[in-house]
C-alpha cells in the first residue's frame, strides 16, 4: 500500500467506524472484519488500530462502550453510536461525499 493510500485510509477510518455503528453495536474485532469484507479486502485494519481509535471515539464522546459476557465466549466491549456521534456521521458523511464529487469533477475534466 502507498503512503497515499495509507494517508487516505488513516483520514477514512473515523468515518468508517461511525458508520459501521450506526446500524447496531459492535466489537472491535467485529469492525474490523466488516471493514474487510465490505470493501473485498481493499482496506483492512488490524484490531491494535481500531480499539485507540475507538478509545478516541469514546472520549470525545461520539461513541459509547459496555462490557458484555456471554457463556463459553470471552468478555467483549460493544461500541454504540451516542446521539453526538449521529450528527458528527451525519456531517462527516456530507463532507466525504462532497469531497468524492470534487475529486470525480477535476479527474473527469482532465480527460475532456
């Protein structure tokens, strides 16, 4: 991967998270794996990045963490959106696609 690529992983990653959580609570590893999948191995984030991340997240008050033991499975930490983190996704998510659209206009007018 270039460091282009990992530039614009690094500044995709929040986004990413945010968006995973918005649907239903989630582990980290569990974030991680979806992160993968979705994008058919293209971007994939080992769990020692995510759970800082999501640590940060929890800080700044974007998301929320609760402990969750199940028999016979090992205790895991779910991340949920906090109503904070709806509207940081939601103005995130405005900006990302904006900033897409500009890239697509200046790469599409130097083929004209």
């Amino acid at each position: 991967m270039s460091t282009a690529d990992q530039e614009w992983k690094k500044g995709s990653a929040e986004l990413l998270i945010l968006s995973l959580l918005e649907a239903r609570p989630r582990h980290g590893y569990d974030l991680a794996k979806l992160i993968e999948s979705r994008s058919a191995g293209a971007l994939s984030f080992h769990v020692t990045t995510i759970y800082p991340l999501l640590a940060r997240l929890e800080e700044r008050g974007l998301v929320t963490g609760r402990w969750e033991e199940k028999p016979e499975q090992r205790r895991r930490r779910y991340y949920s959106l906090t109503t904070k983190g709806r509207k940081t996704l939601a103005i995130q998510r405005t900006g990302w696609k904006e900033f897409v659209r500009a890239i697509a206009q200046v790469l599409e007018s130097e083929n004209a």
